[in-house]
C-alpha cells in the first residue's frame, strides 16, 4: 500500500461543505468494504448504518477521521482504487469532487482545488443575492410606478374637492354671518328674558318664604297640640293603670286579709271550744314575760310543715341557695327543672302559694312557662334575686304568714324583722325529699 502525500498544508476546518459532503460520502462508501482494523474506533458504530444513513448521520465523524487517522484515509484511497477509480480524479470536470480526490491523495493541487469551489460558491452566493436584488429593484419599480400612479389620481380628485371646498366655504361664511347676526339679536333677547325671570324668581321666592314661614308655625303649633294630646293620654293611661294595680292590690290584699283574719277567727273559736274564757293559771305567774310576736328560725321539717299548713301561707324560695345545697353538680338548668317540680309537687299537697325566684343574670332563655301551683320569677339585669325577695315580703299585708326559704343569712336577718319565717335550705330540702 503507497503512503500518502502529507496533506498538513489543507485547511480541513475551511473545506467548503461541497466538498465535506463528497468526502464523507466516499468515506461512508468505502468503510463497508474495508477491513475491520482499517476502520477506527470513532468509526465502529457508524460502521453499523447504511451507506446512506451512514454519510448523512456520521459525516462529521468520518472527516474527523480522514483527517487524524492517514492509515485511514489510505484504506479509503485504495478501496476507492479498486472499487471507485474515477473518485480519485484529479482532472474531473466537477471542482466539487477533483477537489475531494485531490484531498484524499494528499494532492498538491488540492488546495488550489478547494480555493476554486470556494470562489465558485461564494460566486454563486453573489449571484443569487445579485438576481433577487435586481428582482426586488423591477419590484419597487412597479410599485412605485403604480404609487406615482395612484398619487396623480389622488391629487386630481384632491384639486376637485378643493375647489368644491373654496365653494362650500365661501356659502358657510355667508351663512356664519348671517347666524351670527341672529345669535346677536337671540342674545338680546335672553338677556332681557333673563332679566323678567330673576324678577319673577324673586316674587315667587319672597312669596314661598312667607307661605313656608307660615306653614312652619302652623306645623309647630299641630305638633305641639299632638304632643300635649298624646302626653294627656299618656297621663291617662298610666292613672288607668295604677288606678287598677292599686285597685287589684287592695282586692288580693283584702282577700288575704280576709283569709288570714278567717283562720285567725277559726282557730280563736277552737280554743274557745277547747276552755274557757279569761287568763289561765300559767298566765298569772309573776317574775316572766310571754314573747309577743317574736318570729324564729325553723330549724326541722316538721317545724316547716306547720308553718306550711297556715291558712293563706305564702312560700317564697331563693332558687340558687337551695340547688347549690342540695345538688350543685349539676347543670343550672336541670337544676331550676329539678326544683321546680319538687315545689310543684309540695304546693300540690300543702296548698300554700310558692313563688321560686332565680337570678336572672346568666339565663339564655327564661322558661315561657312553669309547673302548675309555682310562681317562677327571674331578677331583671342589675337586680339581685336578694332584692326580689326582700320586694315580695314587702309587698304582702300585714298579718300573712310568709316562709322564705334561704340560707343567706342578710337575707334571713332582713325578711324576719319583716315579720317573715326564715327557714334554711337544708330543712326544705328534707322536706321534698319525703315528696
């Protein structure tokens, strides 16, 4: 095999792409007949492609090798001189492929050969951008032909509508002045109706003020009388009312009164009955005092059950005092329904009247109705159920047996100088539990 002509002087990064094209497709070519240790190891996959395939998808893997490996490229140049002579003609009437057989031999041709396809391709390059310059020049050409065409229309029709203009023109100016000379005398005439109408303006307002004045005081003097009206039935209705809670007061405290002086009256006429009259021998020992009215506190529910038995007796409960005695564990609510129903129950078999009185500070809802025989009151926001209870005393006529149940000791103190039976929580509570 003859060694190759060096060919260090061609510039392989500068070969026209013709001529890389035409290498690589030999190189493609000729790696199918070549031994496998003539092929380099850059080249054994691309070795694996199709002719074809192979020059367009290893192209640049071949030149690489054509130019580093000359055992190579040597195997290619003898492959193409026993399968391929005419690749390696220098002479060929095509500078694309003489060029590549040129590079191949490491001809000193070769790079005179790739300066000729490199002005031929720049030449060729020149030649089209010249041919589409001088296509673009006749295209403006036309097109500036057909704008200098256009224009000429455009200013004929723009001298025609001058001149219709300078004619409009000179008709709107004769009419402006004439407009003009109307809008003077329109305007005198505004003017002298502006001055009438502020006249005008001015009489009816002066009348409006004099008719709205009057108007005021007569609304004013109605008001007044409306409010006098309602202040007068106002008065009215509260002297109706307190005429008949006074009067439904005196009725509840004479039927109690009535009540208590019956069972006062019964009971005088059993001792009377029993003995009688004048004092007995108990009463004439000297050196002791009989208490007169004292009023004690009940400290047994037996003690409790004969004060329940009094005729017209009045039971007044303090809620909370006695279902945090008696069962604190449980909710506020269950406790009042609890209570509530024993108190129903005892008022059931005693016939006493029984008022039960929470305080109302807490309470989401107030129960819109109670137990049969219970009074259910809650204090109102600010009152303590204390003050309520000290109220009922208060309001009950002298001479009513009342019991208040409670183990506040203020408000014991305070509802027995009232000449009320205080009875503590814890009695009461015995007391239902034999309900």
């Amino acid at each position: 095999m003859d060694e190759l002509v060096d060919t260090s002087e061609v510039d392989w990064d500068g070969i026209p792409d013709a001529v890389r094209s035409r290498l690589a497709e030999i190189g493609a070519e000729a790696i199918s007949g070549l031994n496998r240790v003539d092929i380099p190891q850059s080249l054994r996959a691309v070795a694996k492609f199709a002719p074809a395939k192979r020059a367009r998808l290893g192209g640049a893997s071949i030149m690489a090798a054509l130019r580093s490996s000359t055992s190579f490229r040597t195997a290619v140049v003898e492959w193409c001189r026993e399968h391929r002579p005419g690749a390696l003609e220098v002479s060929g009437a095509e500078p694309a492929s003489a060029a590549a057989a040129a590079v191949l031999l490491g001809d000193e041709t070769a790079v005179h050969y790739l300066e000729l396809v490199s002005r031929r391709a720049g030449d060729a390059v020149l030649r089209a951008e010249r041919d589409a310059a001088l296509t673009r020049a006749d295209r403006l050409e036309n097109e500036l032909k057909q704008t200098i065409g256009k224009l000429e229309v455009a200013q004929g029709a723009a001298e025609v509508v001058r001149a219709d203009t300078e004619v409009e023109l000179d008709r709107l100016r004769k009419r402006l002045r004439e407009q003009g000379v109307k809008l003077r005398e329109a305007k005198d005439a505004a003017l002298a109706a502006q001055d009438e109408m502020d006249r005008l303006r001015t009489e009816v307002a002066a009348q409006i003020a004099d008719l709205t004045g009057q108007r005021d005081r007569e609304r004013d003097r109605a008001e007044f009388e409306r409010k006098k009206a309602r202040r007068a039935e106002s008065d009215a209705e509260v002297a109706r009312q307190s005429a008949r809670e006074a009067r439904q007061a005196d009725e509840v405290r004479l039927a109690l009164l009535v009540d208590t002086l019956d069972g006062a009256v019964t009971g005088l006429r059993r001792e009377l009955a029993l003995g009688g009259g004048g004092p007995r021998p108990a009463d004439l020992v000297r050196g002791a005092t009989a208490a007169q009215g004292t009023v004690g506190r009940v400290e047994d529910p037996a003690a409790l059950d004969r004060l329940l038995a009094l005729p017209s007796v009045h039971l007044v409960v303090d809620g909370y005092n006695v279902t945090k005695t008696g069962y604190p564990d449980l909710p506020l609510a269950d406790q009042r329904e609890r209570l509530t129903h024993q108190l129903s129950a005892l008022a059931a078999r005693t016939s006493a009247e029984v008022t039960l009185v929470f305080d109302g500070a807490g309470v989401v809802a107030v129960p819109s109705a109670a137990p049969r025989g219970v009074r259910v009151l809650f204090s109102d926001p600010g009152v303590l159920a204390d003050d309520v209870i000290r109220a009922l005393v208060a309001a009950e006529p002298e001479g009513r047996p009342v019991v208040v149940v409670t183990s506040d000791r203020a408000v014991a103190d305070s509802v027995r100088r009232r000449g009320a039976h205080p009875v503590p929580s814890a009695v009461l509570l015995a007391r239902l539990g034999r309900v």
